[in-house]
C-alpha cells in the first residue's frame, strides 16, 4: 500500500509596493505578467533544480511567453501580500503549459495561463525539455495538490 | 448612392527602446501590455475625444481590465518601431471589448484582446457608458476596416 | 556605565531579477530607483513602526524625492542578491536625509543619497514630521552602525 | 564675419501617461529616469548619427550611467507633455557628461545630471570615444544654446 502526500503548488509571496500601483491606487495590470514572470525564476532554480540566471546567461536558454490569459478578478491594494501560485498543467516537447492563481489571504484575485517554449537564445528555436527537467516537471505535475482550482473564463 | 469611406484602425506607433528590453535583447512581455495601455489613452483622448487624464482626474472615472489574451507571434528587437492598432469589436453596458495589434512594417509581432470596464474610481462599481461616448464608440466600430485581420489563438 | 549595542542598518534582500535586466545583461539603472523606494517602505513599516500603505492611503501622505544622487559602482546581474541597506543621514522638520548602500555577499554595487520631503497627498504641502516618528528616526540615527560607510562621489 | 546661429538642445516630448504614475497620482520617479533614458537613445540616433540599437547589437557598445543626479523640482501630472532637452556638458576619453532638463510648457519641472561611460559589451571595459563620434560631440556642445539654464541643486 503506498500512501501519495501532495504538496500544495510552489507560490512566491509578493508584496504590493508603491512601484506597483496606478493613480487609481490599485495594481497596474501590466505588474502582474512582472510577477508571473517572478515566480516562474524562483521556480525554476528552487522547485526544478534549474538555475534560472545560469539557464539564461551560461546555458543561453530562454522561456518567452508564446501565448497568455488572464482574468483579473478583484483588484491587489498597496500593503496587501500576493501568493502566486503556479501549476503545470501539461508540457511538451519544448513547451510548458502553466496556470497562475493569485490569492490575498486565501481570497482570489486573479488567474492566469500562460504558454512558454523553451528556446535557445542562439538562434531562437525551440529546444527540446529533456533529462532531468523532463523528470521534474512530470514530479511537480504528479505531486502537486490545488487547493483553491480555477481557471481564466475567457470573455 | 451613399459611398461608405472606411478608415484604418487608430493606431501608435511605439519606438522599441533600451527600457522595454530584456536580457535575451527582445521586448521583455509585460512591456507590451504596457503599450497597450498607452494606444488605449491616445485613442480615448484623440479619437473618442475624452480626455484620458480628465477622465481619471476630474471624473474620477477608470477603465481596468478584467480579462485579456495575448498571443505573441513574432519577439519585437530594440530600434524596431511597433504599431499598436485598436478595434472596438464590441461594447457592452459598462464594457468594451478591444483587440490589438501589433505590426513592425506590416508584420504582425502580436494580437491580443482585452476587456475593460468603466468605473467609477469612488466606489469602483461599473459606470453604464451613455451619450457622446456611446455614440463615438458606435461611429469607431462602423468606421473601422482593419487591413491585416487576426485574432490571438487561445493555446 | 552604559554599553551601547549598535545594530546594522535596515537593509532589505532583493533578488535581481529577468524584469530588471536590460540587453547588456545587467541591471538597469532605473530600477535601483525602485529597489530604493522599496527599501524606504519596509524601513517605514518595519522599522519605523509607521505601516506605508496605511499612511499613503489612509492618513495621505506621501514621501516623494525631492532629490537624489546615485553612483553606480559595478553592475548587478541577474540572480544576484542585493542587499539594499538605509541610512539616514539627518532629518529635518519635514524631510528626510536618507542613504542607500547596495551590496551583494558584501561587495558594493552602488551608492545613493535621497532627501525625501514628507508632504500631504490633499494639497501636496510639507508636513511636520512629529511625536512617535520623530522618535523613532532619532532612535534609528542613534542606533545603526555601517559596517561599509561610503557615500556616492558627485562627478 | 560671421554670423553663427545656435539651436535648441535635442529634446524629446514626452506624454505622461497612466503607467508612469503612482497612487499620489503624479510620475513616480524612477519613470523620470527611463525618460532621460529615452533622450539619449533618440539622441544618439537623430542628432549623432549613432544608430542606438546597432550601436547596441552589432557593435556591442553599451552606455551605461555611472553616476547620476536629480531635483525633481515639481511634480508631472497624468496627461502633461515633458519636454526633456539633452545638454552635453563635457566629454573625455569614453565618458559623457550631460545634463537633462525637463520642462512641461517652458516650466522646469526636474533637472539632472549623468555620467555615462562608453563600453564594450563583451567585456565591460571602457571604449575609446574617437572619429566622428567625436567630431559631432564637439559639434553639438558648440552649436547648442539653452535658453532655460539650470543644474540640479545638491541638498
């Protein structure tokens, strides 16, 4: 009998600063694809074992976004603390298929997807996920439990 | 006979600088949406002929978005010159429904779709949209005719 | 007799991240604008024990920069640690003489100097800073010892 | 005799838009910095002769600030055009020393001062400042008269 523990997904703490917020006081939308990004470096080097400077400056890889969506569900105030929680929804040969959700104390307020491929900063082709990084994704896929689910409703 | 004269969408050109730029020497994502913004000001002040900043400032009116997707196609590379075209495709009570895109020379980089509502800034509750603006809004969808039509591919 | 135990000054870690990078792979300068500000928020709620977003949203006021010199030591790169100490050098009835020392794993980066002026948000008047937060700005003068004192050389 | 005819410094207008703003509703200022950035890119392109981004990509020069200085003499409002005005002050063998003036109608709202230095990208090393860089450097120092003249004012 083998007994499964997931894990909640990995979430990089934000706080909202001055330098993140528009005349309305509130998050300027724009930030938030700042912090996507964010979590997405801390994940990389701390979850998957891939140093993200050293991925960019000595293996000269990249992971542009292709393709994002995001619903902004309620707005992020000035001294609030955003979770950023990331999930991997599928990945392929060179693509990572990643889901975002923004939570202030366990309340949403936002969520995202986002398509990366994986490219040599070279030429700028796409660059096959193998080895170790294969294994990783498929562990954190495997191993993570969402507590609070939801996706980006289109409009 | 009534000859109908269509116009090109509303459009700013947008110089790629040193600051939109990141370490891989492309237009670093979150920079676009950034542009976006600001084709979204011009085109409220110079062609809906509401003041953007009066707008936000003496009505204390704003015009968040709630939803939006991007798809990037093509990176943008410092020294390029982007232009950021705006189609109305639809309004709503509150909202409208924007898409735009992106083209250095006539080749498309990018197209997204955003949706945003007007609110008041004093409560942050939806603002029905009436009068000249509706009118204006109505006269720049029936105007419009888009060169290079594409919508972002949901991925 | 009295031993005084002096502490390090404030200093908040920021990872250098993909967002701050330019094309030359390095920090942009502008940036370290920001990593100040972001400095002078946690000094304000940490240290100061006066929380920043309640006195920028609730009591109004703001700590806009009335001047600022900065010397760029030697770049930082991307998935660098900067620590970012805060040193105030005087303060006045109502501004603040503030410097900022960047190092990583001890070696300096960058030095700046700020004058802050403390003015209400309603009519954008200098306030007088009094009671509690002119005790504690004595407390921390009187209290912080630098390690690496150096001041920004004006060229 | 001679009759020689002096011209305004370069400058580029600038319009103050949302994402430049923060919750006090006017620039926040590290933004000023990316403008003074913007000046010299277009500087460099238009009044130099010095494409900025091949300057950047193909020859691998970058130009980056090693010392820089501020007054923000009063505040920009969303909506305002800046006028900022380039003026060379001084060069040596590979550094720059300009002056950035910012003005919104003819009044000065900010006044600074940067130190750049010309280096190699592949190694961060100073470069030379020679041939017809030189000659224009000197060309534009001679032929610029600044009807508003102002330094920034250490405090």
């Amino acid at each position: 009998m083998t007994i499964t523990t997931k894990s909640p997904p990995f979430s990089l703490r934000i706080p909202i600063r001055f330098s993140h917020c528009d005349p309305a006081g509130y998050v300027f939308f724009p930030r938030f694809f700042e912090m996507i990004q964010a979590v997405c470096e801390d994940w990389f080097t701390q979850e998957l074992g891939l140093n993200f400077s050293e991925m960019i400056i000595q293996h000269r890889l990249g992971q542009p976004t292709a393709y994002t969506e995001c619903q902004f569900i309620k707005p992020c105030l000035l001294g609030e603390n955003l979770d950023m929680a990331i999930i991997l929804d599928k990945y392929g040969t060179s693509s990572l298929h990643l889901r975002f959700i923004g939570t202030v104390a366990g309340e949403i307020r936002l969520c995202a997807r986002s398509v990366q491929v994986v490219i040599s900063l070279e030429n700028g082709r796409p660059v096959r996920i193998h080895g170790d990084l294969r294994k990783r994704l498929q562990e954190y896929m495997d191993n993570v439990e969402v507590a609070i689910d939801i996706e980006p409703q289109r409009r």
